[in-house]
C-alpha cells in the first residue's frame, strides 16, 4: 500500500481549476496530488514556414519548473532552456498536435505554456494532460468568436505515468516513488485507448515485455479513471 492507502492501480485524486489565467485564451491549473501546473494558451499568426507551406496551423509549448516548485530551489532558465525542458515540451507539443486536424486552424499558431507551481512527480503527464484541456476550450471560444469555422479536435485524450518501484509496477508515480523507480514511463492515449505517446527508460534495470505489457495495462486503467474529469472541462 502506498501514501493515504492509494493502491497500485489507483491515480491520486484530480482537480481542474478552468480560467485561471484571465489574459489567455485558455487556462486551468491542474492538480494531481501535490503536483500542480498551470496551462495556458496563447494565439498568434506567426505559424512556421513548414505549416504555411501545407495550409496549416501550428502547435507548440513550452515548459517549466518554477524556481519554487521544488526543494532544493530549481534554477530559473533565463538565457538557456535546460535540456530536460526542451524534450519535455516536445513531448507535450506532439502529443497535443496528435489529435488536432491543423488544416482547421490555418493561419493560427498556439503556444501551450506548462508552469509547473509544486513538482511532487507526474509533472509532464499531468500537463499534457491539462495542455488538453486548455487548448480545447481555446478551440472553444475560438469558434465562438470566429476565429475558425469547426473544432478541430473530435476525440479526447490525457497521460500518466506508471513505473516499477520495489519490484512493484505502479501507476501515478509521486515524487518519493519516482525518485526510487526502477523503470519509469510516460503513456499518453486517447479515449478510444490508441497510445500516443510512450516514453519510458529501465532507470536501473532493463525492463521485460511482460512488465512493460502490465505497466501499459495500468496506464490504461488510469487514464480511464482520468477521462471523465477531462470531459468535465471540454464539453
């Protein structure tokens, strides 16, 4: 058994504040556990030269663990984005422009910022995850303003991270079952249960296909569990 009696298959408890951030287009400050992150989005024309070219609008986002949301202090990027940050809001770019058809916001380009407030683990799921959220209700309020003529999204989607601490595969790691795992992994999926995105890495052992088949089983489980609260917010 884990923290507050969480059982191994089960996520720890999901909170979604809509609108945090008034001047964005879109926003929430998600919380999953201790962890918490605000995303928000912001609309401008200029779209890269590769999605002009194919008629196409763009997403991206960028990252951050503020200087506070861990203990020691996290130094603050200020004239080089560290290593870690640039491949997480990659990953959080690719997963959100998986399901988005870009030709519907031709001329639009979308940044997804990701501000991590308080880091006890999951911090990339968990902004992927409100990245989502954020972006579909700027879709949203795009329509209602005119801005584009259909929702360019139709399926839903959100992450998890699962992994193997003690022997034990888990889901939601915190930071105190991160920073001891075995095996680490990221699993982005949509509603239907298609993966988008995996990322995972034997942190201090290779990992069998039995366990990794039992790690995506439980990430399945999780974010099954997480749908509905996605849904709360982006319909």
């Amino acid at each position: 058994m884990r923290k507050n009696s969480r059982s191994f298959e089960k996520i720890r408890p999901v909170q979604i504040f809509p609108d945090y951030c008034p001047a964005a287009m879109g926003s929430v400050l998600i919380q999953m556990g201790e962890t918490k992150v605000i995303c928000a989005t912001s609309i401008s024309t200029d779209v890269p030269p590769h999605a002009q070219g194919r008629m196409e609008g763009w997403i991206s986002a960028e990252y951050s663990l503020l200087p506070y949301s861990t203990n020691p202090r996290t130094k603050r990027e200020i004239l080089r984005r560290d290593g870690r940050s640039v491949e997480i809001q990659r990953l959080i770019g690719r997963s959100l422009r998986s399901l988005v058809d870009l030709a519907k916001i031709a001329g639009h380009a979308i940044i997804v910022d990701c501000d991590v407030l308080q880091a006890d683990g999951g911090t990339r799921t968990a902004a992927i995850t409100g990245g989502f959220i954020a972006l579909k209700r700027t879709f949203q309020r795009m329509v209602k303003e005119g801005l584009i003529e259909q929702m360019p999204v139709t399926k839903h989607m959100a992450a998890i991270s699962v992994g193997i601490v003690d022997g034990i595969a888990m889901v939601d790691l915190d930071y105190s079952e991160d920073s001891r795992a075995e095996v680490d992994l990221n699993v982005v999926m949509d509603e239907d249960g298609n993966i988008i995105e995996i990322q995972g890495t034997g942190e201090g052992r290779p990992f069998s296909k039995i366990e990794l088949d039992e790690m995506l089983n439980l990430a399945s489980m999780g974010i099954e569990e997480m749908l509905p609260v996605v849904k709360r917010y982006t319909t």
